[in-house]
C-alpha cells in the first residue's frame, strides 16, 4: 500500500510541475506579446483573418489555388510597400508611385510591342526611368525644399498625364512576351512532382525553414554574448515551431497547385535584400537616425539631403518593378494602369506597424501589411461584400492602425 501512495504522490508532484510550467510558460508569452506588440500586432491580425474567412467561406479561401491568387495579388503592392516604409521612416510620403508605376508599365509595352525591343532589355531601361522619377521626386524635396506631399502630388499628376501621352497613338497595348507572362504568372521549375506536389517548392520552402532557424539562433546566440535580453528558451522553441508550421503550410499550399511564382520569388528577394540594408548596414542605421531626429542626424554628420535622394530614388526603382509586375498582370498596358495604387501601397505600409511619426519601421512589417490589405479585400470578394463594404472596411482598417502606432509608439521592448 505504501508503494501505491508514494507512486501517487510521485505523479501528483509531476502533475504540479507541469501545471506550474504551463503558468509560468502563458506567464511569460503574455509579458513578451505585451512588450514587443507592435511587432506580434500584424501577425494576429493575419492569422485572425485567415481564420474568420476560411470559416466563412466555408474552407474555399486557404485552398491551394486561392493562396496562389493572393500571393499574385499582393506581390506588386509588396514590393512597393517595402520601398514606402523607408518614406514614412524619414518623415515624408510619396504619392506619385502609382503614376510611376503606370507610366513605367506604359513605357515598357511601348517599347517592346512598338518599338520590338526585346524584353530583357526593356526591363532595365524602364527601371532606370523609375529611378529618375524617384530622384527628381527627391531633387525636389532635398535640394528646392519642397514638401513632399505637394511635390510627388505634382507628380502623380504629371506621370498620369505621360500615361496618356504614351498610349494615346495605340491605346490599350496586349502584351505576348513569355518573360512577361512568367512575371504575371508562372511559376518556378518543378523538376518532378511527387504525390502530386511541386518538388522544387517543397526543396525551397524546407531549405528555407533551416535557414531561418539557423539564423534565429545565431542571432540570439549573439545577444546573449553582449548580455542581451532575449526570449526564455522555451517561447524561443515555440517560436520556431509556429513560424516554421506557417512556412511549411503556405509552401505545401502552394506545392500542391503550381508551386512558387516568379512574382513571389521577386518579393522574397526584394524583402531580402532591403531587410538585409536596413539591418545589417550603415546606410540602414543613417536612415532610421534621419527618421528618429533629422536635426541630430545632420549634426552627428549624416547628410540628410543625400539619404532622402536615396530613399526616394529607392522608391522610383521599387516602383517602376511595380509597375512591370502590374503590367504582367494585366498583361496589358491601360490608360488607368496604377490608379489609386498609392494608397493601397502606403495602407500597407502603415497596417505593417511603419509609425506615421517616422523612424520606426520594417520592410518585413509592410510585406505582411500588405497582404493583411489583400487578404481583406480577396476574402470580403469571395464573400461577395460590395465594394462599398470593402472601402468602409478597409479604411477603418487603416484608421485602427494608425491608432495602433500612436497608442503603442512609446512602449519599451524588454524582451527580444
């Protein structure tokens, strides 16, 4: 009988383990989600719309072929996004970017249906006129003094106008140029297919899922060597695990229909390369002192002239691969091409936690903000909301947003 209560009173002592582990564990996520909920903000908010119209929609919105049409819907906007939450970081807007993107569409079917220039040159040419744009936007800003909102207003006018000028002996240019049509909507080699899947996606998504690993732990391998605060090691396992079940879940998703588009693989690498230069590099650390206190920056020997000629011209480049993504799209160039793209591009960036106050910000942030925006809208379609329900819905979205940044602008993170 002894042995039966020591036995028990063994489990007992276990189960009060576990409960008191289980405490401790919710204890400390809700201590890190309330001190770094700017960041963790967006992603519930994805998740919870992921959930509500799977629900409503009884399933039909996270099929394989739904996700693969959301992606294409959200790729241009992405990208265009990343390159307005470096404007917002140092304090200004631009509001010409879907002009830019237009005209830079109308340019390149000018040029290749017109003109028979072979695309791969096109392509270059017309980023480079997205550049100049952007420059002269930033000219105009940096060097005259100039508001920005007045100067790329005038510039949104302007490049609508080019649009025209453009089209105007031609009209409507249908476009039949494979490299085209694979920027709109192909997909990546597949090498082979395996029960029905797309082998080089299911590679790409795994291999993927190891380097974020990897870098995640080296990352906080390094702050814990300069005595960093960092997450307790078990909401650091859980964190892998749920971004890493996310990753493998949108990649067998996308696997099981055509596989990763050439327009996700130009986001990803444009999120790449800006995450890596906000983060990792000097420009990137002058661009968020511009933003924090231009007048600081300038006195700790920071031009503040020439980051905002790049950051400008930054955002001409991103808007002009933009445009060439719309326009493989559309796969077509039209009189209206990029209307009202402005706006969807800067709710992205503000939904993607960039404060309005500037000089917080993150490329990554506005990504996903981007497709909070496109998740909204293709889920309220498939619900078949008019689209005076999606305009009243999207802009409270926008406006909560806001809110959201200048209630929790001055939070402190304690944990990392």
């Amino acid at each position: 009988m002894r042995i039966f209560n020591d036995l028990w009173q063994k489990i007992k002592d276990k189960i009060g383990d576990y409960r008191k582990y289980i405490v401790r564990f919710f204890s400390d996520l809700w201590v890190v989600f309330r001190n770094n909920i700017r960041d963790y903000g967006m992603y519930i908010a994805l998740v919870t719309i992921f959930i509500f119209f799977t629900i409503t929609t009884s399933g039909l919105f996270l099929t394989p072929r739904n996700v693969f049409n959301l992606i294409q819907q959200t790729g241009y906007i992405a990208v265009m996004s990343v390159g307005m939450t470096l404007i917002i970081v140092i304090r200004h807007i631009d509001l010409s970017v879907g002009s830019i993107a237009g005209f830079v569409g109308a340019v390149l079917a000018v040029l290749i249906v017109t003109y028979n220039v072979p695309s791969v040159l096109a392509i270059p040419m017309v980023l480079l006129v997205g550049l100049g744009a952007g420059f002269i936007t930033g000219f105009l800003v940096a060097k005259i003094g100039i508001p920005a909102f007045v100067a790329s207003l005038g510039g949104m006018f302007a490049y609508r106008g080019l649009i025209f000028n453009s089209l105007q002996s031609t009209g409507t240019l249908g476009l039949n140029d494979p490299i085209i049509h694979a920027i709109g909507g192909g997909t990546i080699p597949a090498i082979t297919r395996v029960a029905g899947m797309h082998l080089l996606t299911l590679i790409i998504g795994v291999v993927g899922i190891i380097l974020f690993i990897y870098s995640t732990y080296k990352t906080r391998q390094e702050k814990m060597n300069y005595d960093f605060k960092v997450l307790p090691l078990d909401l650091f396992i859980a964190k892998l695990i749920f971004i890493s079940a996310a990753i493998l879940s949108i990649t067998i998703l996308l696997a099981l229909y055509k596989g990763f588009s050439w327009t996700l693989v130009i986001v990803l690498v444009v999120v790449a390369i800006y995450h890596f230069m906000t983060n990792m590099t000097v420009l990137g650390r002058h661009i968020y002192a511009v933003g924090g206190n231009p007048d600081a920056a300038e006195l700790s020997g920071i031009s503040v002239k020439k980051i905002t000629y790049f950051v400008f011209s930054s955002m001409g480049l991103l808007s002009g691969l933009g445009g060439i993504m719309y326009l493989a799209r559309l796969n077509s160039a039209t009189f209206t091409a990029g209307e009202g793209l402005e706006l969807q591009v800067i709710a992205g960036a503000f939904v993607g936690g960039t404060s309005a106050a500037g000089g917080i910000g993150k490329v990554t942030g506005s990504v996903i903000g981007a497709l909070v925006m496109a998740s909204l809208i293709n889920g309220m379609q498939m619900m078949s909301l008019g689209s005076n329900i999606q305009n009243i819905v999207s802009g409270v979205v926008l406006v909560a947003a806001v809110i959201f940044d200048v209630k929790t602008r001055n939070m402190k993170k304690i944990e990392a």
